[in-house]
C-alpha cells in the first residue's frame, strides 16, 4: 500500500518517468497497472495544463 501511495504521489507531481519505476514493482496489482498504463500515455503526449484529472479517450 505505501508502494502504491508513492507512486500515485509521483503520478500526481507529473513525475510520470518515476513513477512507472515504482507501478512496475507492483504487478500483481490491477490499480498499478492501469496507472502504469496511464503514465505512459502521458509521457507520449504532456498535457500543458494538467490538473491531475485523466481523461479517457476510448472505452
């Protein structure tokens, strides 16, 4: 659970590259692996004003 708030911590502070390296630790873990998911798509395309809101693009 702390690994998790960690790195939910870093995803928050838009420190998307660590935060992958801490979600990774976690596999067995769905929520990681959807924010794991989230990061990466993050990295690929920053958004400029970001609020800590995701928001999906497809089902």
């Amino acid at each position: 659970m702390q690994l998790f708030a960690e790195g939910l911590s870093l995803y928050r502070e838009r420190r998307w590259r660590e935060a992958i390296e801490v979600f990774k630790k976690l596999p067995q873990d769905p929520a990681s692996a959807v924010f794991l998911r989230r990061c990466a798509e993050l990295l690929q395309s920053p958004p400029q004003e970001w609020d800590g809101v995701y928001v999906m693009r497809t089902k």
